[in-house]
C-alpha cells in the first residue's frame, strides 16, 4: 500500500512540522525536510517581506520539499499569498479561516493545499472546495483550537469515514506511540508541533523550550474560550485570565487582558511567567530538547519496534 | 505475549464494558461477560438492595467473571461494600475517591480492584495503595471528568510510561479503530462505556438510546466545571447552564440550575430535553442499537481486518 501523504508532498515519511508562530523558520522547516519529512515555515508571525527572507534560506538549506503555513485570517493575508506565489513554493497548509476563496489560485500553479480543521464539517467543506489533504486537528494542541473541542480520538474516525482526501493527524502527538495510534485511526500522516518546538533548530526562546520540558502531563490548560480557545502551558498569565473566565469577564474585558504580542512575549522573548505559552497536551512526554536529526531517527526507529510490540498485543483478539 | 488484563479478571478479550449510572444492570453486565469480555453492574444509580439483587440476577445469567462499579464518593458507599463483599464479587472498579481507604477489605478476600483515574499523579496514587489494574480515562468519556481534561492520546502514554500495573484506556473507544489506537498508545485493555449503551440489553430508555445515534461528532459538550466537570449531549438543560456559566455563575446558582436528579430524568425516564444525558464525545460514529453479541463479533472481526490494514500503512516507515 502506497503512502498518499507521501506521493502528495513527494516526500519520504509521513512526519509534518506544524507550522508554529516564532518557532518554526527556515532552520527548523529545513532540518526536518533535510530528514525526510515535510518542514513547514510558519507565516504567523512573519510580515511579508520576512518570510520572503524565509523561503529563501529554506531553499538554500534543502532542496527536499518544504511548505508555508498560512493563517487565512491574517489582515495581509494577499501579500502573504503573493510572496509564496512568487517565490514559488509548492506545498501551502492553510489554518483559521476558508480556503475555498484562495484556493483556485494555488491549484493553477500546481500548489498542493493541506487545510486544517477540528471538525467534520469544516473536514466535508475544505474537500468539497478542492483542498488535496486535510489535517485533522484535536484539541490536544496547542495554541489556537476549534470550538467543538474534539480530541484526535473523536476526530480523525469521523474525518477517515466521510472524508476521501488523506488525513493528517495533530494535536498532542509526540512520540511514536501517538503516531502509531495516528495511523490507527485512519491517518495517513501525522502533523507534529510542540515535540519540534522543543529542538535545537527551533527559533524559540531556550526558557520556552525548557518550560516544555519541565511540564506534566496536566501543565496545559484552554483559555480564551470566548474570543477564540487556545491551549497554553499554566503561568501566571494563564491564572489570570482563567479567573476573569470564572467571573464571567467579557470579551472586551478578555481581549484588554491579552493585550497584544503576548505569544511572542512569551515564545520568542522568553518570558514565561507573562507571555502566553503556547504548547499542546503531550508536553508531559517530551523531555529533551535534540537536534531535530535526533529526534527523527527515534521516531523512526522506534515506530519500528512499537509495531512488533502492538502486534504481539493484539494477537489476543485473533479468532483462535 | 500474555494479555495481564485477561489474566487479571479471567476473560477471553480484554474489552470491559463500563459501570455507566441507569445504563448498565445485570442484563447489559451479564451479555458483556458471555461473549467474553467483562461487564460491570454500575452501583452509582443504585441503593444497596438494588444493587444485590443486580448481583444475584447477573450470577444466574452467566457463569462469566462479571465485575462492580462503585463510585467511592457515595455516602452509603460502606454499605455498598458490604453487598458487594457478601455476594462475593471477585472484581471491583474504583472511581470517584480515592481507593486507599477500602482496599485492604478487597485485598482480603482476593477481590480484584481497578481504579479509574484522569491523571498520571491519581495513576501513581492508585498503584502504591495496591490497586490490581487502572482505567486511565481520558476527557472525551461521558459523565463525570477529570479536572486537567487529558485526553487519551496524552493519559495513556503517560501512564504506561510510568506505572506498571496494566492501564485500561477510556474515553471515546466506540469501535476497533478506537481499540487498536489504545493498544498503540500503550494500554492493554479497553473500557467502553456509551457504545454500550447504545444496545438492546442497556437499560437506558430508548429516547436516550436514539439519542446517542442521532448525535454527531460536535454534539457533546464539557459543563459545571466549577462543581465537577461534566460529558453529555447538548439540548436545553446544557445550553441553560452553559449561558450561566458564560455569566460568571456561583457554584451555588450552578448547583441549584442542576437540581436533583437530573441523569435519572434523561437516561432513564427519557426526558432528553431536560435531563442530564451523559455520553462520551465518540456519539459521532455511533449509528446503531444492536445487540450486544453481534456488537461484540463486530469488534472481533473488524480489530483482526484494521490490524492487516494498520501493518500495511505503517510500512511506509520500514527502513529499507
């Protein structure tokens, strides 16, 4: 059986960087399709001309496939598209909003388009616009997430019974345990972000990394419910804004108490007791900050041995 | 490889069917166990007579292990012990307290005990009092949750990697995708409870039942956090508590808008509008009410063809 994420993206493994705001640039996308998986650079936190710069690098660091994350709600969201137009990349994953109005202009120049979604009706409606895959994303992730909460569990069996574009699982996966468990549930790919924040290559901040590193397996928490839920490590941030949520505060009142750049305070400035920390639920399983070479030969090793493993344990279902 | 859950409780498979509050009586625990795996009579809905005579009816309607749910919290929970201690059940499931407390009187007279826990900290706990087994429940289970909210892609792993006594995943597992991925994450066996009840021998009412199959995969939601988080299906009651929670309400206005009753009034007596109807955010991919027998040579069948399957689409990270 052939790999359709891999033939989509031309690439040797399922693995997918998450494009992730002030962490994933051209080092980090570059080290991971050097590896042969698909390294994404994060367009979020990058004005136009700076991730022109990006690209740039990206191809001189590698001459695998990588792509640009792009967050469709972004206010220059065209001048976004016009770079990646013009510096000609092939592989666009599109978040928060609809792909159905950009998509046209990347099919015509043989862009492969991957969007994300948190449920089955956005999953039914980035097929129907022409959408090549779709990255299933639970609310084990962190940063920005759906509404409807659903984890990996509940989304990716619905998305694999009713949807006929490959699959791409995220939120909370980390190890080769939760890519097994992926491809189990009816992936075909795997989207990995906070266990790739957590490497050398990373453009984080060494405090955000660490607190990555440091957290339990209950140090992420959902917040901002009302303007938008976000899944980020506990701090004294976090704190505050849950007890306005539990006094009812509004969304006027949320949005003061976020003020603005608080991800780059907190991921990029190192600031981990004001910034907001994004960081999805798998945070208690990682606990080591490689090199993202590393930490690919582990996951493919270990997928490797975690096969036999789940095999023999399974026997005990055979009809026998 | 041996399978430690089927060794521990004596079955063929080791799928247990959860101890679920006016769902789960002798009828649904009994059908469970004849085909082989282990059925629970849920004590939470019932007062120590009924649960004897519960006990007394599943003894004569298999000569299967069978098993006990009771949650510790129950104010006459000493006398619950007392009939399950008298009716000599072998195995008892633990949730809601802490089993350290009644352990020993298990322990005694070689009562198996499995606790479900939402946490790795509550896992460990449960292994150092002397528990045989753990059910790590994950946030998408219906009913009563965990505060941290983890789900199962991030509880199990965490707890195989640091518990040795055998985890049994819950939350969410309706079918073999859902038990193959478990295994993967490192449980070796499964807790399944609104699949369950959504059976012929369930003693739920049948609008709750039709309730479950209508549901789609968005159609549950997380509520009453500030008096003990809670999974069910949205209708009237939870969109009322909802907007009081959105409004910054007291746990006294929460508990006074919950009143008394309220799972009874939706899973028993029907009313699923106005009742509290619990159920895991797997409803999704819920869409029949078959009988127990044939749901259970369902999962047989389909985890023996999804492991073919599975060994095919892992191949692609053979290294070769």
């Amino acid at each position: 059986m052939k790999n359709r994420v891999c033939e989509l993206f031309q690439i040797r493994y399922p693995i997918i960087q998450a494009g992730m705001v002030w962490v994933s640039g051209w080092k980090l996308a570059s080290a991971v399709s050097n590896c042969g998986g698909l390294g994404l650079i994060g367009a979020g936190s990058m004005k136009p001309d700076l991730l022109r710069e990006h690209i740039q690098k990206c191809k001189l660091a590698t001459n695998k496939p990588y792509g640009v994350n792009l967050p469709l709600l972004r206010g220059d969201i065209e001048d976004l598209i016009k770079v990646v137009i013009e510096e000609d990349v092939k592989i666009v994953f599109t978040s928060a909003g609809h792909p159905g109005k950009y998509i046209d202009r990347f099919k015509d120049r043989n862009v492969k388009v991957a969007h994300v979604v948190s449920s089955l009706k956005q999953g039914l409606k980035a097929e129907s616009v022409g959408c090549d895959a779709i990255v299933g994303e639970g609310v084990e992730a962190g940063g920005h997430n759906g509404a409807d909460q659903l984890s990996v569990f509940s989304l990716i069996p619905s998305l694999s019974q009713n949807v006929k574009i490959p699959i791409i699982a995220a939120g909370g996966i980390v190890n080769s345990k939760g890519i097994l468990a992926a491809f189990a549930l009816g992936a075909e790919g795997v989207q990995v972000g906070t266990r790739f924040a957590a490497t050398v290559e990373s453009s984080a901040h060494d405090n955000y990394k660490r607190k990555i590193v440091e957290a339990q397996d209950n140090s992420t928490v959902l917040i901002l419910q009302k303007i938008g839920l976000v899944r980020a490590i506990k701090n004294n941030f976090t704190e505050r804004i849950q007890k306005l949520e539990s006094e009812g505060a509004s969304v006027e009142q949320l949005r003061e108490a976020l003020g603005a750049k608080r991800e780059k305070l907190g991921i990029f400035d190192g600031d981990v007791d004001e910034g907001l920390i994004e960081a999805g639920q798998g945070v208690g399983l990682i606990n080591d900050i490689p090199a993202v070479k590393e930490l690919f030969d582990r996951f493919i090793s270990e997928i490797n041995q975690e096969t036999v493993v789940l095999n023999d344990k399974l026997k005990v279902f055979t009809n026998d």
